[in-house]
C-alpha cells in the first residue's frame, strides 16, 4: 500500500509539474518572447547592415519579419560524439551568399541553460571547416596544374595567385570556446574523412573558390555578448569570410516574470521552437503581418485572435483552390481530473462573420528547375498557378485544381511523411518514375511537387533524377541506370545535384532510405501502359488502415478489366 501511494504521489507531482510547465508555455508567452528577442536581433542586424539575414530553420525563422534567404543546419550533427557533416544538407547557398556579400548573419535560438544551440556550437563550425579545407585543396590542384602549363603570362599570373591564396588559407576548425579541448580533438580527428566524402560527393567547389576570396570563420553573439558601438569592425576589414551566428534568446536559467503597465507574461528563452506545440497553426510570416495585435491584445485574447487569423488564411487559401487542412488543437488535460481523456477542438469560427485579408497568406515561394532537365520542383501551392510546365506530377495528399490542355499530363500521388507510413515514398515511386519517363522521353516538361517543396517532391525527383538520366545531367531513358550498380554515394551525387538548384531541398532520411530502396530494388523497364490515377490504389499502403472507397473500387476493377 506504502508503495503505492509513493507511486501515486510521485506521478501527481509529474502531472503537477507538467501542467506548471503548460501554462508557462502559452501561447502569448511564447510570441511575447519571440517579439522581445527579435528586438536584439534587429540591433545586431543593424551592426552591420549590408550582411545578409539567414533564418536557421525551423525555429530562427520566427526572430524577424524580413530575412534574406535560410538554411538549414541541424543540432543532432553537433551532439557530442555524434558530430557528423551531412552531405545531404550542404547549405552551399550560404557559403555562395557570404561570398558574394562579404559574409552572412545566421539567426537561431534555443531552450534554457544554453547560449547556443549545437548547431551553432558545432554544427556550423565543422562546416566551415570542411569547406574552407575543400577549398584549399581545389586552389592546390589550380597550382599544380598552373605549374605544369607557364606557356603565357596570364598563366603565370594565375600561378601567383593561386600559389599565394593557398599558403595563406585557413584550415583550421575555430570552435568557441565553451567547448572542451578533448571534444575539439576527437571532431578534428574526422575532419579529414568528411573533407573526403565532399570531394566525392560532386558539390561544385569550382564555383564556391572563385566566389569566396578569404576562408570562412564563425563568429558567435549572444544577449551577453559586450559590444562597443564605436568599437565595431567593418566586416571587409577581417582577413576571412565571417559568419557571424546570433543566438537570439537569453540564457538565463530562471523563469523571468516580465510585465508592462497592462499585462505580465513570462519569458520563455528558445520560444520558436517546437512549433507544433503550440503555435496553433500560426506561421512566422502571419505572426509578423498581425505582430502588434497579437502583443497589444495580452494573454486573455492571444488564443482568439490566433485561431482567427489561422481561419481566416484557411479560408483565403481554399477559395484559392490551395491546401486548406482543418487545424486543430488538443484541450489541455485537467489536473484536477482523477481520469484522462483527449479531446480535439476544431479552430472553428463563423464563416460568415470573416473578413478575409488578400495579403494573409505566406508567400509563394517559386519553382526550382534542375539545371537543363526539364525537371523542376516546387510546392502544391505554386503548381496550382503555374503556367510554364507541360507535366505536373503531385505528390500532396489533396488535389489541385489545373487547366491543362491535356488531361494525360497530370498525375495524383497522395504520399505521406516516412513518420505516417513508412512505405508511402516507395509504393508511389514505380508510378512516378512511369509517368516522368514518358513525358520527358517526348521532351516535356515536368514539374514534381508536395506540400512545401523540400521533402517528398525532392525524394520522387531524386529517384527520377538517378532513374533516367546519366552523370552529365541527359535524360538517357533509363540506359546508365541498368548499367550501373547505385551506392548511397552515387544517390548522395545526385542529391547534392538537386540542391544545387534546390537550396531548400531538406529530405528526410526515411524517406531517403525509401529512395535508396526502390533505387536498389530493380531496373526500369519498358513502359507497358499509360499510368492510371488509380495505380496507386493497387500497392499503396493505406495510412489509416481504412479500407478503400468504394467508388475507387469500382473505378480500379473497371480499369484493370478494360
């Protein structure tokens, strides 16, 4: 019984302490703190203004109403004794950016008892490593070959300088300084090995040499970073490229209760984060359209008037003809309730009571085509208003509405995330393939698209891209494919091909290994029929476990009979 009531006691302080943490971490709070941290990330923009603004996504995202452009560099890479340089998110637009401008200002954030995230600890930092070591040993290569051909004078001038940017080329890894000499040897150790993978990995290093005329090199601000305003160097005056990395949010370990002359709220460090948990649909643009509203409103009001602009871009987006899904918010549970229960609550609202802003929807982002393939990709959104494409292969789960003059040129594939259905990816990518290598084998254009443009349609591209295609980037029908037996490598070449052209392409490794697995699992044959929208139906695997509509039933015998 003693033990028992220990458990029982032990689980009320949990639930306690859970419910604390609920209510610290709502929704006002949130976008109170997101607003006062973006306050110092305007003053260090300010610094020096004619530095790009990145957003590291997700959560940097959420820290300014205007950014130049984002990547993407994850914190799991910079985990200790997990530290690892992925040539799947290359992020060589950032490199190219901070070229072209002199260096770039990268915006993130993260939770309590920390000043920097691990991408910005590590991550970032190995990053920098890697390349400015890859550079290095393409400025050697230009020497050794300028070396060997003096026949001109222009050739000797391109030997000085090559011979001279090379000796003076920083390789080494810069880590702050927080971080330990025994976890800074043990990543140095790999370095080497990663430098390798990114030779091998088909990147454009060529471009990234003749863009960057100093090394890259981290620089790490913070709230407690001491700055003299008279004291601030010019970014041209550094002998490297900076990239100076901004953690948004103060690192305080204890909750700050913050108040006005109307309201108080507390401060939540790394607020952005984990969006799902409670932005309630809200986007960092829409935050930023409604930003003083939403502030001006206080706590009471803040979950109103979000549901009220989420339903009203809802509604903005369907009479669009775009993907309008019904948000909803799980209702807290009680803690004075001896039993559980879980109840959705639809973001509901009078229609009719609406008045709909043309100017609250995100921004539609354009299409990305992949080099001289005639093959692009892009968003669900995007494709419902694109007129320069012959194809459109949709991989979203909700149809578009299109005028194509041809009926034959659009096919639906509903496919999931791997975390839904682990099969999704690879059931559709036979049809997929289908359908790209008859059009483009007629010189047709195809647009591949999904929900946002850098996940599914960059993995049904991806398995195009190496289905049918050779090396130098030629539709080939599919001929080095039956020849060639794919490594992971070869697949990660052509990744690295796509995010060239796509550098917000963010794949997901389970959707990666579905990729990987159709790849390695067959050849492409010789195309028997025309694809059908119901082929789907015949090895998808149902996401709900629910069985087909009966009217696609009917539809797939009356096809396969016929």
């Amino acid at each position: 019984m003693e033990e028992d009531e220990g458990s029982a006691r032990k689980l009320s302080i949990y639930r306690a302490a859970r419910c604390i943490k609920r209510r610290e971490n709502t929704v006002y709070n949130a976008l109170r703190s997101i607003f006062e941290d973006s306050i110092f990330v305007g003053e260090i923009s300010q610094l020096w203004p004619d530095l790009p603004l990145l957003a590291n996504l997700r959560c940097g995202l959420w820290y300014s109403p205007k950014f130049h452009s984002t990547c993407y560099f994850k914190s799991t890479d910079g985990h200790n004794n997990n530290w690892s340089f992925s040539t799947s998110r290359l992020n060589l637009h950032v490199a190219l950016l901070a070229g072209q401008k002199g260096g770039c200002i990268i915006v993130d954030s993260t939770r309590r008892g920390k000043r920097f995230p691990d991408s910005m600890s590590k991550t970032i930092p190995i990053w920098t490593c890697v390349l400015n070591r890859c550079i290095h040993n393409h400025l050697n290569n230009m020497r050794d070959t300028a070396q060997m051909d003096k026949e001109s004078n222009t050739s000797d001038q391109h030997h000085e300088r090559t011979r001279y940017v090379s000796v003076d080329w920083d390789c080494s890894l810069h880590l702050p300084l927080w971080v330990s000499e025994t976890e800074k040897a043990s990543i140095e150790s790999r370095i080497e090995e990663w430098t390798k993978q990114l030779d091998a990995s088909g990147a454009d290093i060529s471009s990234l040499t003749t863009c960057l005329k100093k090394p890259l090199r981290p620089l790490w601000i913070s709230q407690k970073t001491v700055i003299w305003l008279n004291e601030v160097p010019d970014h041209d005056s550094w002998d490297f490229t900076p990239i100076i990395l901004v953690s948004a949010s103060s690192s305080s370990g204890v909750i700050q209760h913050k108040s006005t002359s109307e309201y108080s709220w507390n401060y939540i460090p790394g607020a952005g984060d984990d969006e799902e948990s409670w932005a309630r649909g809200l986007s960092p643009n829409l935050f930023w359209t409604h930003v003083y509203d939403l502030i001006n409103l206080g706590p009471d009001l803040c979950n109103q008037k979000v549901a009220d602009i989420v339903e009203k871009d809802r509604v903005y987006r369907a009479q669009r003809g775009q993907t309008a899904p019904q948000v909803t918010v799980k209702a807290p549970k009680l803690l004075e309730s001896s039993y559980h229960f879980s109840q959705e609550v639809p973001l509901l609202l009078g229609i009719s009571n609406l008045e709909i802003n043309m100017k609250s929807s995100d921004e539609d982002c354009a299409i990305s085509w992949l080099g001289s393939t005639n093959l692009a990709v892009g968003t669900s959104q995007v494709a419902a208003n694109v007129c320069n494409v012959d194809c459109i292969l949709n991989c979203d789960q909700e149809s578009i509405s299109l005028f194509l003059p041809d009926a034959e040129a659009y096919l639906h594939l509903p496919t999931v995330m791997s975390k839904l259905d682990r099969y999704s990816v690879l059931s559709n990518l036979p049809f997929a393939v289908n359908f790209a290598k008859l059009n483009l084998s007629k010189g047709k254009t195809l647009l591949v698209c999904c929900h946002n443009g850098e996940d599914i349609s960059v993995c049904v591209c991806l398995a195009i891209l190496t289905s049918l295609f050779n090396d130098g980037g030629t539709f080939d029908d599919g001929r080095s494919f039956n020849e060639t037996r794919i490594t992971k490598w070869e697949m990660r070449r052509r990744l690295v091909y796509i995010c060239k052209f796509a550098p917000n392409a963010r794949p997901s490794r389970g959707n990666l290994k579905q990729v990987f697995s159709f790849l390695t699992g067959g050849r492409v044959g010789s195309v028997l029929r025309q694809p059908h929208p119901y082929d789907h139906i015949l090895t998808s695997r149902n996401v709900y476990n629910s069985s087909p509509k009966l009217t696609d039933v009917v539809a797939l015998v009356s096809y396969q009979e016929g």
